[in-house]
C-alpha cells in the first residue's frame, strides 16, 4: 500500500468519523428537544387529572391513550414518592387498576437490565405482599442496579420474611450496598425487629451482626437492648459489631446500658469502640454517665478525649460540673473541658434566644 | 550518500516515530473515552433510580467534613460557605481554613454568620506549619468552624490544618471559589457508601463556571464563556478531566483527583501524612502517595470517580494566567514523578505502576517534546524539501484530525450521556472549540508544558502568582459575567 493511499484512507476516515459525530450531535440534540417539549405537553394535560385524582374523593381520570401510558405511570410514580394517606392510595389502585403491578412482575424476567431495575422500583411503589418472593428473587440478579432496587423495594413493602434474604444480600458474590440493606431494613419498619434480634445473635458475618445493631439502635428497639449488651461485651466479637452495638444502645437510651458501656471504654478495649461507648453514654446521659465518662478527659487517645468531653453536656448538669471540673485541673484535659464547655454555652445561647 | 540524505534519513526516521507516538497517544485516549462513556451512560441510567436518595435517607451514612482552605477570597467566600452549608446531605460540617488572608476575607464571614472564637482542640495529627492562631464556631448554630492560621504561602499546609480541625470521617477537600451541584456531595460520597470497606478516595468531575449564571451559590443556567480561551479550556476540561479521569477510573488507575474536589477517607488521610508543602502538585501527589502505601501493605482498596458529581471552577481567560497555571501544572507532574519514581513502570504497584505512571511520563511530562519536536521538524523538512508531501499532509492528518476526533466525540458523550438542557448555538459553539482546541491551543499549551518541565528539571521556584477572580454573579446575564 502506498504513502499516498495510506494518507487517503486516514484521512477519509478521520473525516467521515467527524462527520458522523457531528450528525449524531446534530440528531440527538433536535430528538431530544422535540421529546422534551412533547412529553412537557402531555405532562400539563395529565398532571391536573393525577393531582385531582389524589386529592378529591370523587375524581376519576379520563381515558388516557395506550401510547401515553408509560408516561402517565411515571408521573403517577413520580408523584407517590411525594404524598402520603389517602392521596397514594388513591395514585397505588390507579397504577394496579391499570396493571402496573402485574406488567413489572412480568418484567422482572427480561433480558434488559435498566427494565428489571425499573420494575422493581414500581414493584415496592405499589406492589403486594404477594411480590416480595419475586423480589427476593432478584436480590441475587446478575446485575447490581437489579439487586439495589430489589433491595429498595423489599424495604418499602415492610415484610419480615425478606429481613434474612436482605441481611444475606451483604455477603456472597452478588451483594447489595451496605448503605442500600440498611435504608430497606429501616423502612420496612419496626416489624423487622424480632429477625433483627437473631441475626444479631447468630449471624455467621460480621457485616450482618453489624447492620443487625445498627438497626435495631435505628429503630430504638429497647427490648434488644440484652442482646446489643451481650455483643457489647464479648470480647472475641468483631469490633465493628461492639461499636455498631455501643451506637444503638445510645440511640435506644435505656439506663440499664450505663454500666456495660461503662465497661466498654476500659483502656483495653479497642479505640473505635471506646470512642462509640463514649458517645453512647453522651447520649443516655445521667449521672453516672458523667461519673464514667469523666476520667476520658486525660486520655491519651484525641479521639477518645474529644468524644468523651463533646458527650459530657449530654448527661446535663453532672456532665456540666464534670467539665468545670477539669477546666481547673488543667492540660489536656482541661483544654477539651474547656472546649466542651463553651460549645455548651453557646447552644444553650442560641436555645434561649429561641 | 550526501550529507542531505542523512540528513534527511534521520529526519524521516524521527518524524514517523513522532507520528507513532501521535497514534498511539491518540489511541490510548480513545480507549479511555470510549470507557468513559459506559461508565457514564451507566452512572447517568442510574440516577433514574433512586439510588441517591439512600444515601441521603440513610441515618447511619458517613458524616462528612468539607474543608476548604482560602487566602484572600473576601468577594466569594460568604457565597461559597453559604452554598457548602446548603448541600443536600445528612450530616456534614464545613472547615474554612483562613491561611493568613490579607484582606477581609475573615471580618465578612464573621459578620455573616457571627462567627464567635472558641478554644477548640486540634490535634497535629498531620505535620502543619502554619501556626493557628484561633478557631471560631457561627452562633447561628451553622455546622461550620473557621481556623484563623498564618499563611506558608501552601495551600497543602492550609489543607491540612484543614483535616486536623476537622472531625468526621470523610473529608471533602474543596477550592475556596469551587461551587457544587446542590447533590454532588450525595453523588461523590456513595461510592463510600456502597463499599466503606475499600474505597479510600473519590474524585469527581471539574467544569468550567466562566459565563454560567450563578445564583446563591449554584450554578443555575449553564453557558459558554465569552473568550475563546474559556471556551476551548470548557472542552478540554471535558476530554480530560471528565472523561479521561473516568476512563481511567474503570480501569483503577486513576492517579490525580483535583484539588478542587477531591473526597477521602480521614484515617488514610492521616495515615500517609496529609498533603506535602513542599509539592506543587500536591493533589497528584497525595494520591501518588494513597496508591502506594495500599500497595505497599498489600491492602484491598479502591480509588473511584463519580462523573456525575460536579464542581464548577473559574478558568483563567488571560493567556497569561493560563500560562503560568499550566506550566505549575507541569512542574507539579515532574516532582510528583521524580518523588515516586519508584513506582514507574515497577510491576509490583499494579495497573498505577506499570500502566498509569509510564503513561504519564511519556505522554504527560515528556510528549510536549516529542510534540513540538515533531511539529517542528516536519514543518522544517517540508521548507528545505527534506520531507515528502504526502507524509506531512499525513502528519498533520493523524496528529490533528484524530485530536480533533477526541474533542468532538467528548462533546457528543456530554450530549448525548448527560442531556443537559443547553441552547443549540453553545452547542455549535462547544463543536467549534473542539476543532479550535488542536489547531493552535494545543501547540501553544505544549510549549507551556515544555517551559514547566524545564523550570521543573532546573529546580526553579516560581510562585502561584495572581488568579484575576470576577466573584460570583447573583442572577447576572452571561454577557456582564467576565470583564
């Protein structure tokens, strides 16, 4: 092949790729502009009907075209994440009357990944207890998105048979964000607690005793409270469950946690879950919470110190006379007393201005 | 055989390496857009889910600190901190490092938000050399601290005094005159969140503000810039920093998360010492430094990027300005790879040793060489008859129109994967920078880049100069946005 033909070929098809490139821009742009403006135009036919159909008893929607169903159906889905009462239940019978519902099963089973996600969204919008084996299903779908709105979805239809595939959904080949289980864990509500409370116990990965507690500290379950304590307190337990466990017990509050909290922040325990004790404690609060908090103060650990004073307040007056303590004593003790003590002040400032 | 044919052997021989290395320069970008734009078709089809929200809604989610260092930012401060205070995420606080400013950058925030000196403690947990002088809390109840420290003339020593007063577990290293998406935050900290146990850094996407209409500390209508020079550095910064620190992203090489928004992890932040004042490039070389010591311990780890989540920054539109930016940039690289240079092309740091490293010396610090030499040389052989016709028509074919190409395909992934709502003529204008930005600019930033590696080789210290700031515009028309 010669120079010459090497060159032609080059630059012919540099030039044509420009060409197209610039086309497709060309294309996409005007395409995406028309849709726009089209889908604006249905939306301000259909939006009223949707808003008088949540709000007014007697409402009914007229007959909307076959080809504008999608679109009603995400304006409709659209419009359940923001009401509540009767107005989504009015919006949740309008999708399963014209099935939604049963259209996402069936396309929890394509090939396409983003129209098995998407069903599964629509599935815990205005599914059934009847979808949730279903949607187990697809916590182990080939695809993350898949799993992540399955998960999702889980949560929003609150039933405790899908607490242990969720958990589960933390560990294997095709898992779920942390972050994803977690938020289904807490919207499937306060039925959750009784699974919670043996996966806490007999969970085989840590990843699962951990999210156990911290949703049982979420969902402020006092009656777990033995359990968190227990894990608390083992000392061949993972130190991310101790600190999850340490975490909960002060979200839940109760004063029979005091003690074994106390014991927690023994020198001998790990770093994050004395920092996680300290603050528990904080937020319990009482007087002997201060009592045991105050000697942190002098730790030689910053993080341990600062959590310790920055808890204090929380445990009211005996938190406040334990830090005034320290100011006088001095050095790195008094330095995080001080500092405590004047964030305390100035929240209680701004409390009384209001 | 004359001393012309030598001659004009080896400038032939020279000149189809430097075409070489032109396809194989250009290639390599190929293949990182051509990643890239998966990555963020899956990124943006995400985001119809809801995937943010659980971040948001998620009560036991890293708390996060944005610290934000400034010198002399008296006309955009009070706007920034007020937009950092007004992202949409749980639980965050905001860190003003106030190194040494000159003006008033301090007094109007301490009007703002009534700012009030209180005795915080804070640890050297990273080496500062600045003194800190006072910290302050708002009254107003605002989740934000402002350290009062004396300026070393380092933004990395403001940084880290930064990361020492701050207290949550992420941090988010922001420009003082950076404005954010209102969810950028929720965007760059998921990855933490999907997998807290490996990611240590994410970075996210840098864009040009100059000519956009920001309103209260948000970028509200987005528009090109005025100058040429904003405009071919909009696309640039779209090929580069968007799409190629994703396309390197999916290959887990990424090397360098801007200064401008970079998220971390505060352990392994602490962990390698905080940021080096004595690097210019000190963001390159902070992450240069994460990747080895993961590597080095053999730990499991992950450095992301988010295309979606954006920080909007100003760009210089004086040649002048963007001159001395870019040849700190380059200076930056040098050091950055001098510092590391046991890691270049050395197996054992994996993917960022063998492949990220070697590419960066030859294609970053060294092309501009090869670049100039190549213009240069073809250019000449074509004066005194030396070089065929048909091979510079061909040079010049590769070496421009398939840059060309990779500009132009970075706007139509911009088009098509993120469906802005941008007006037809900025679109034309963003395809017309895109040819602008290989014919001229380009040459121009390599001799730029050649004059930072020989101040680099030569050891010269050269500040940061002025950056002409126009502060933000309230509602203003783009036409009156630049001076």
């Amino acid at each position: 092949m010669s120079l010459r033909q090497v060159l032609t070929g080059a630059g012919v098809a540099i030039l044509l790729a420009n060409a197209a490139l610039l086309l497709l821009v060309a294309v996409h742009h005007v395409a995406a502009a028309l849709r726009a403006r089209r889908r604006a135009r249905v939306q301000e036919v259909l939006r009223p009907h949707l808003v008088r159909l949540a709000t007014e008893e007697d409402a009914e929607l007229p007959i909307v075209p076959r080809r504008r169903g999608t679109l009603l159906e995400l304006l409709a889905l659209d419009m359940l994440r923001k009401v509540r009462g009767e107005a989504r239940e009015a919006l949740v019978e309008l999708l399963r009357d014209r099935g939604s519902a049963r259209d996402a099963a069936r396309r929890l089973g394509r090939p396409g990944a983003l129209g098995r996600a998407a069903a599964a969204e629509l599935l815990g919008a205005v599914g059934s207890r009847d979808d949730v084996a279903l949607l187990r299903d697809r916590l182990h779908d080939r695809n993350a998105e898949v799993r992540a709105a399955a998960a999702r979805s889980l949560g929003h239809l609150g039933d405790d048979g899908a607490v242990r595939p969720l958990v589960g959904a933390l560990d294997g080949p095709r898992t779920v964000p942390y972050g994803t289980v977690t938020v289904g864990l807490l919207r499937a509500g306060p039925a959750t607690v009784p699974s919670l409370r043996e996966i806490l116990t007999g969970w085989p990965t840590v990843a699962g005793r951990t999210m156990a507690a911290e949703v049982l500290g979420l969902h402020g379950a006092v009656e777990a409270t033995g359990e968190l304590v227990d894990r608390l307190g083992d000392p061949s337990e993972a130190v991310e469950v101790q600190a999850a466990a340490a975490g909960a017990l002060g979200r839940i509050g109760s004063p029979r946690a005091v003690e074994p909290l106390g014991a927690a922040l023994d020198p001998g325990t790990g770093q994050r879950v004395r920092v996680a004790a300290a603050r528990a404690l904080g937020a319990v609060g009482g007087a002997r919470a201060a009592g045991l908090l105050g000697p942190l103060l002098a730790d030689p650990a910053h993080e341990v110190a600062s959590a310790a004073a920055r808890a204090l307040p929380g445990c009211g007056s005996a938190g406040i006379d334990v830090l005034r303590a320290h100011v006088v004593g001095g050095g790195a003790a008094g330095a995080h007393a001080r500092e405590a003590l004047a964030l305390a002040e100035l929240r209680a400032d701004r409390s009384r201005a209001v | 055989m004359t001393v012309r044919d030598l001659v004009g052997d080896a400038l032939d021989g020279f000149n189809w390496f430097v075409l070489g290395y032109f396809v194989a320069l250009n290639t390599v970008y190929l293949v990182l857009l051509l990643g890239a734009a998966r990555d963020i078709v899956g990124q943006l089809r995400r985001r119809v889910l809801t995937g943010e929200e659980d971040v948001f809604v998620n009560p036991v989610g890293p708390a996060v600190s944005v610290v934000m260092p400034a010198h002399d930012e008296e006309p955009v401060i009070v706007e920034a901190v007020r937009a950092m205070l007004g992202l949409r995420y749980p639980e965050l606080e905001v860190v003003v490092v106030d190194d040494g400013s000159t003006d008033r950058t301090f007094e109007v925030l301490r009007d703002a938000f009534e700012l009030e000196e209180v005795p915080l403690v804070v640890p050297e947990l990273v080496p500062v050399r600045g003194r800190i002088r006072s910290t302050w809390v708002s009254r107003q109840g605002h989740p934000l601290t402002v350290v009062r420290k004396e300026s070393t003339g380092s933004k990395a020593d403001a940084n880290n005094a930064g990361i020492n007063a701050s207290r949550h577990p992420i941090l988010c290293m922001v420009d003082a005159d950076a404005v954010l998406d209102e969810d950028s935050l929720l965007e760059v900290v998921e990855p933490f969140v999907d997998d807290p146990l490996r990611v240590v850094a994410v970075g996210g996407t840098i864009r040009a503000v100059n000519g956009s209409v920001v309103t209260r500390g948000r970028v509200s209508e987005v528009r090109l810039p005025r100058p040429w020079v904003a405009r071919i550095q909009v696309v640039e910064y779209l090929r580069a920093f968007l799409l190629g620190r994703a396309g390197w992203a999916r290959l887990r090489g990424l090397l360098i998360i801007s200064g401008a928004f970079g998220v971390f992890r505060r352990d392994v932040l602490v962990e390698v010492g905080g940021y080096d004042p004595a690097s210019i490039g000190e963001d390159a070389d902070l992450v240069a430094r994460i990747h080895r010591r993961m590597r080095d311990e053999r730990r499991p780890y992950r450095v992301a990027f988010v295309s979606s989540a954006t920080c909007w920054t100003e760009v210089p539109e004086g040649l002048d300005v963007l001159g001395r930016q870019r040849r700190r940039w380059a200076r930056g690289l040098f050091q950055v790879l001098v510092a590391q240079r046991r890691m270049v092309a050395n197996p054992r740091y994996g993917r960022i040793g063998g492949v990220v490293m070697p590419y960066y010396l030859v294609f970053e610090l060294l092309g501009p060489v090869l670049e100039l030499a190549g213009v240069v040389s073809v250019v000449a052989g074509l004066a005194f008859g030396l070089v065929d016709v048909d091979f510079a028509l061909l040079f010049f074919v590769v070496a421009f129109g398939y840059g060309i190409l990779l500009s132009v395909a970075s706007v139509a992934i911009e088009e098509v994967g993120y469906q802005r709502d941008r007006r037809a003529r900025d679109l034309a204008v963003s395809l017309v920078a895109a040819v602008v930005e290989n014919v001229g600019y380009r040459q121009l930033h390599s001799w730029w880049r050649l004059h930072g590696l020989w101040q680099g080789l030569r050891g010269k210290d050269v500040g940061w100069g002025p950056m002409v700031r126009t502060g933000f515009a309230t509602e203003a028309p783009p036409d009156r946005r630049t001076p």
